[in-house]
C-alpha cells in the first residue's frame, strides 16, 4: 500500500467533487470565515513618530482599550449587540459580537514616557507614538559594497 500526499484535500479523485465540498465554496459566510479576526494595519514611520492605522468599522470610541507596558502596546476592542422581539406568536432574538486584540512590540527609538495619541474617525483607529528626541536626529550610515 502507498500513501498518497492530498495536499489538504479529502478526496484523491475528481476534482469537481473536491470543490463542492471545499470549506471556502460550501459555507461562504463571514461567522465561518476565521481568517478575519484581526482588523487591518498600517505602520508608518515620520521623522517625529510612528502612526499605526487599524480598519475597525463598526465600533465606537467607548470600544476601545489601548495599553502599553514596557515595550507592547495592546490595542483591543470589543462590541455586542443584542436585539429581541416578542409577539404572542414568536420569539426573535438576535445577537452579534464583534472583538479584537493586536500586540505590537514598540521599536527601541518609541518613547515610551510619552503619551500614545489615539483619534477613532470613520472607521479607522489612528495611533501616534512619538519617538525619542535621540531618533529623531538623522543617523545614516553608509555602508561600503566590497
């Protein structure tokens, strides 16, 4: 008997079989989707300080909590929301959470004495850690090809 490498697939045979029962095609919904737990980022470095940008819609301000201890700055939010109707007839109840956590581990030239600056404007959480005064200098080093 030889085994058979399926390269995360079930079934060795008949590739349109394999597609129906792909996780991807079968259950297209967001409550199955785990490949979007965390909200996207961006990092950008100034001369004075690094600005990191989140993509949370949906949330508002009070949602947030944002920490830094030592070296990690700790941004986390979280939101439910839970609705009910009642009639003589029927119950409906509905309910949605939605929460995040991102570590991010501060460069060496962050100052960490100083206070992160945080703005949540439609839809997007913008960071601003100030650097050191020491980083802020220009240190270009050249480095010489041989």
């Amino acid at each position: 008997m030889s085994l058979v490498k399926l390269d995360g697939k079930r079934f060795p045979w008949n590739e349109s079989l394999i597609d129906f029962f792909n996780r991807d095609a079968f259950i297209d919904d967001d409550f199955f989707n785990l490949e979007k737990t965390h909200p996207s980022m961006n990092v950008k470095e100034h001369k004075d300080d690094f600005e990191i940008e989140f993509a949370a819609p949906g949330f508002e301000k009070k949602d947030f909590e944002i920490t830094m201890k030592d070296d990690v700055l700790e941004v986390s939010a979280q939101k439910s929301k839970e609705e009910t109707e009642e009639d003589e007839n029927f119950t409906r109840r509905e309910f949605n959470y939605n929460a995040f956590t991102r570590t991010l581990q501060l460069p060496t030239s962050a100052d960490r004495s100083k206070d992160v600056k945080a703005v949540y404007e439609n839809g997007i959480l913008k960071l601003k850690v100030l650097k050191m005064e020491e980083a802020k200098e220009d240190q270009k080093k050249v480095i010489e090809v041989v």
